[in-house]
C-alpha cells in the first residue's frame, strides 16, 4: 500500500512539471545594442553638448561615463532619472516600450587641449527584462583657444590714376598729396587691405572741383578698429589769355586769375556694408516710403559706424536685415546683415510647390515647437546663390538630400528638405510620419510572448501584463493542486487504516467461531493464536 502511494505522488509531481514546462517561454538569445557619441569641437570659456545615443530595442538604459574636471564642468544634461556625481555622470532612462534612447550632457571647457569623456559602465535590458550586449562608446572632445579676431586695419598698396602720391606710399603714412589736370574731375582708386579678412570702402573721388579736393580710404579691422587713409588730390584751374591792348609797355599783360576759395572738406558719413563679392553698397539712413516691411518682421534700429540706422528684425529666427542702395550689378532692397562683420546678404527668394522661401541659416536657438533631427551635421555650403548653413547627412559623401531653414511668404520659420537631384523643396515635419507609423505596427511582434510546446513554437501578441495575469493563475493552480494531492494523501491513509482495523475485529471474530467449547484450555489457545497473529502484524508494520 505505501509503495502503491509513493508511485501515485511521484506520477503527479511528473504531471505538474510537464504542464509548467508547456508554458515556459522560448529561451532567446541575448540581443545587442550600441552606445554611440558625439566629438565636438569648442572653444575654451563656451559650453559644448554632447549626444549620447544607444541604439537597439531597449527598454531601460543606464550609462554611466566618466570626465577629466579639469578639461570640463558638467553644466546640466538631458539625463532622466540620472545625475552627475563628481567626474562621473550617470544617465538613466527608460522606454514605454522599446528603441533607440538618446541623452545629452552639456559641459563648459575649461582650457585647451583633447580630452575624452569614457564609457566606463552598462546596464542596458530589453522589453523581456534580459541583459543585452553593448558595444561601449566614448567622446572625444577638441578645445580650442578663444579667437582672437586680427586688429591690422593696413593697406599694403594705394595708387591712383591719373596722378602720382606725394610721398610714395608707405602703410604708416595715412595722408598724401596728388595733382592733376584741369580736365581730370575723377580718378580711380587701387587699393589692398594688408590683411585679407579688413574690409576697406573708400569715397570722395569724384566730382572734383577746382583746388583740393580729399579722397577718404576706411579699412576696418577683423575686429572692428577703423584706420582711414586721405588723399588731397589738387586740381588745376582753367588756363586764362589774351590781348588786352593799350598797355605802353608795348608788351602783353596776362591778367592774374583769382584763386577760388578751396572748399571745406564735409565728412561723408554714409556707412557701407560689405556683399559676398567684396562690393560695397550704401545702407540707406532712411527707409523709403514705398517699402513694404517683408511678414515676420518689425521695423528696428542698428548701431554702425556710430550711427543709428533703420532696419529690420524676426525675432523667432533672429535675423536683422538693412535697406541697401543697389547698384548696377545688386537690385536695391532688403540684405540680411551681420552688425559685427557689417557683412551683408541679398535675402534671395527659392521657388516652392506653393510659395518662395527666403533661405536663412539655421539659429543657434530654435524655437519650442522645432527640433533638429539625430543623424545630420550642419555645414557650411552655397545654395540658391549664397553661403548658408544647413544640414547634411553624417557618412554620408555624396547626400541626395540636405535640410534646410528658411521663413515662408507669412514670415514663419521652419525646416525643408532640399531634394539634390530635382532641386526642390518641401516641408521637413511631414517626412517623419511614415517611419513612426512602421515602428509603431512593428512593435507588437517584436514584444509578443513565444512559446514552445514539444517541437512547435508559438508567437503571441501578449503584452506583458497578460503573461503576468497568466502566471500568477498558473502559481495559483498548482498551490491548488498541490493542496488536493495532499488532502488525498491523508484521506488515503486514513482510510486503508481504517480497513485495516475492520478486517482485524473480523478476523478475531472469526477465529472466536473456529475455536469452539468453554474451557479455558480452548480459551487460552485462542488468546495465543490471536497473540501471535498480531505480533506478525506488528512485525509487518515495522518492515
């Protein structure tokens, strides 16, 4: 009997191990991911971000680096629930289900040099909880020195033609004499800047009177100091003769012609502003009646050459723009302009499907509701005519596409995809949709519960809340089972003891009726019989 039970606990125990092993999840191999970062370069006293972003189907992430201090200072960063403890900075963020995660972490340099932001530490697990393999990363960051803009404001050569300069030229001297003809009302200006990055604009060479007249030469240095160059070019008078008659000397008297009065130099105070061609045109002191200030902008003013100007400013896209004299070659209008360099840039119109866009370079701050995309470095490059700053793909050598900032015929600022091959244009934001609707339809498969029964594999839709509910009954069920197997036990061994206990009082009765007459020899003989029977009893019991 107890072997009988024995067999019928181990059967069922080999029954509860076959139905959890059909509901165990097929085991799968460890997936990977990559944490990638930026190499910025930046200069010493300017804070630089740096990207991090680790790229796989992840669920939570944390990264941990480390930074030499005295390179950089940890400002603040895009960490979620991570922070900076002294050199180390931990990044800690979690997915709602699972992709790419990506956190920012902005430092000011300190002094020059390279230094190297190291990847020392990992705990990345997808949206099945398992520990992935990471490939680490690092960042390498270059700090430079602060530039130091150049303060030569020389010219290395000055002529005119016609006439010659008195004294010969020579970069210290900043004032020369010319003369010329009578007939000469003009003369051409030769000049060169000693260093390429001055700008030098120059007037009062024409339209000259008799006498003297001055021609001013302004170099600006890269940073700003002005140096002017003066030029009094003399004019001849008009040539004068003829018989006056009745002279008793017999002779000709050549009348003295009375000098005219030289005029007073009046200063010229128009300021030029520099176009990408080295031309300079006037910026207009006041701007004309039939202007119509472009949507976007408001009327503001400038400071140059110590003037106060009219101009133009969009505040979203901070971006001043000034009204220029055109010029045979430059039509008269808007150019947006640089107060520091007093560089200027026609504000060029780029057809669209519905609309022209004015191109503009991308804004060291964006407003709230635009975002750069990951995966494009900015650059500078000619398009639509001049020099802008957009966005180009990274490994990418020949790029079918760039991506563009520029403001609409309502003056609104946005981002545009400049397609290479057709050279058009189109809004960047509406490029995102599709890519977002793949990964959301991909993600169930990717995150469904697989399971294995004898050689078939089974892939589900569960989400992880329903495999949860579908344990924690299955643990339910078995601690069930487990408990009726062992009330069955006991009910079992109670009942073959009871049994056993009712065919003993049938067998003593029986032997009683075997066992016949009513002396007390009999009787001993039964009390014996029955003595032995229950001592082998016992002994079975024991065994």
């Amino acid at each position: 009997m107890r072997k009988f039970v024995t067999t019928k606990c181990i059967a069922l125990l080999m029954a509860m191990t076959l139905v959890l092993s059909l509901t165990t999840p097929w085991s799968r191999a460890a997936q990977s991911c990559t944490v990638t970062f930026s190499d910025p370069t930046v200069t010493v006293g300017d804070n630089v971000t740096i990207s991090v972003k680790v790229t796989g189907q992840v669920a939570i992430a944390t990264v941990k680096v480390n930074f030499d201090p005295t390179y950089l200072q940890y400002v603040s960063g895009d960490l979620g629930y991570g922070r900076c403890e002294g050199s180390t900075v931990i990044m800690d963020k979690e997915n709602m289900g699972s992709g790419n995660l990506s956190f920012s972490m902005t430092f000011k340099a300190l002094k020059t040099g390279k230094t190297t932001i190291n990847n020392y530490e990992n705990s990345i697990v997808d949206s099945n909880g398992d520990i992935m393999n990471v490939t680490p990363g690092w960042s390498t960051v270059t700090i430079n020195a602060p530039y130091t803009a150049s303060s030569n404001n020389n010219l290395s050569s000055l002529s005119i033609s016609p006439g010659t300069l008195s004294p010969g030229f020579s970069s210290g001297t900043t004032s020369y004499k010319a003369w010329v003809s009578n007939s000469t009302t003009s003369v051409a200006v030769s000049a060169q800047t000693a260093d390429s990055k001055a700008k030098m604009v120059y007037w009062g060479n024409s339209d000259f009177k008799v006498g003297d007249n001055t021609v001013t030469l302004q170099v600006t240095a890269e940073n700003g100091a002005k140096k002017y160059y003066t030029i009094t070019v003399n004019r001849a008078a008009a040539s004068t003769g003829g018989n006056t008659g009745g002279n008793t000397g017999g002779g000709t008297v050549t009348p003295t012609a009375t000098p005219e009065p030289t005029p007073e130099p009046t200063p010229d105070n128009t300021v030029y502003a520099m176009l990408s061609d080295d031309k300079q045109l006037p910026i207009a002191t006041q701007l004309p009646e039939e202007v119509t200030v472009p949507k976007g902008f408001e009327e503001s003013k400038v400071e140059v050459g110590g003037q106060t100007l009219p101009a133009i400013y969009h505040k979203e896209a901070d971006l001043t723009a000034v009204y220029l004299e055109g010029d045979e070659e430059h039509p008269a209008g808007f150019y947006f302009f640089n107060t520091k360099t007093q560089e200027a840039q026609e504000m060029a119109q780029v057809p669209m499907a519905s609309t022209k866009l004015v191109l503009v370079d991308i804004p060291q701050e964006l407003p709230q509701d635009m975002e750069l995309p990951e995966g494009y470095s900015s650059t500078l490059m000619e398009l639509g005519g001049q020099q802008h700053t957009l966005l180009v793909p990274d490994g990418v050598e020949e790029p079918n596409h760039y991506i563009v900032c520029a403001l609409d015929q309502d003056g609104k600022l946005g981002l545009y995809l400049y397609d290479v091959a057709q050279k058009t244009f189109q809004r960047y934001q509406f490029l995102q949709l599709p890519k977002e609707e793949t990964e959301e339809t991909e993600e169930p498969v990717e995150t469904g519960l697989v399971f294995s029964i004898l050689r078939w594999r089974i892939q589900t839709s569960w989400s992880d809340q329903t495999v949860s509910y579908i344990l924690v009954g299955l643990g339910l069920l078995s601690v069930i089972l487990l408990a009726a197997v062992v009330v069955l036990v006991v009910f079992l061994v109670r009942s073959r003891r009871a049994l056993r206990d009712e065919w003993m009082y049938q067998e003593e009765q029986r032997q009683r009726r075997i066992v016949t007459g009513p002396n007390a020899a009999d009787e001993l003989k039964l009390d014996n019989i029955l003595a032995e029977y229950k001592d082998k009893d016992k002994g079975k019991k024991d065994q």
